[in-house]
C-alpha cells in the first residue's frame, strides 16, 4: 500500500524538533520512531498513531479515529486516524499524543 507523501511531509515537518526520530518503511507505509519506539505510521491517507490501552476511550471519540487493525487483527492501544479529519490541529493533537 502506498501511502500519502503529502501527509508524511506534514508529520516530518511537526517532528522537526524532537531528537532521536527516525523513519523506517513498514506496514506498507512510512513510520516514524522516537527514541526507537514506533509513535505513527502515514498508512494510504491515514495515520496510525499510538495512543495507550489507557487513552483508548478519548482517542476513539475524536472524529475520525477508529481502532487501528493490521490484517485481522485489532492493534492494542493504537487509533487509525482518518486522513479527511487531518487539518492542522488535529494532526497536532495526534503527534503530542503519540509522543506523551
């Protein structure tokens, strides 16, 4: 799956900042680790982002966001948040929360 390069600049351009990030192909998109710990993925128009088992509830109820799955199976702690809903407040959000 390709994923959207647009999209990747935008989450590149908000990770500027912080050390140790690196980006690594995987998932049939482009993930992004902090200190070697996945934190999103760009997945087609999309963005995984790990949330914790913990903010579960609250991610969930933000437009857009939906339990992340990989084949068959649903990914603990992780939302899939819907690439339409991305504007630039709510591509913020997802990056503090996935670095928090």
């Amino acid at each position: 799956m390709a994923y959207d390069e647009v999209l990747a600049e935008r989450v590149r351009e908000r990770l500027g900042d912080e050390t140790a990030v690196a980006e690594k192909r995987m998932f049939g998109g482009l993930s992004f680790l902090s200190h070697g710990r996945l934190v999103v993925a760009v997945s087609g128009d999309d963005l995984l982002v790990r949330v914790g088992p913990e903010r579960m509830r609250d991610a969930l109820a933000r437009s857009g966001a939906r339990p992340a799955v990989m084949g068959s199976r649903t990914m603990r702690g992780w939302v899939r948040a819907a690439g339409e809903t991305l504007d630039d407040a709510a591509l913020d959000h997802w990056i503090t929360t996935a670095l928090t």
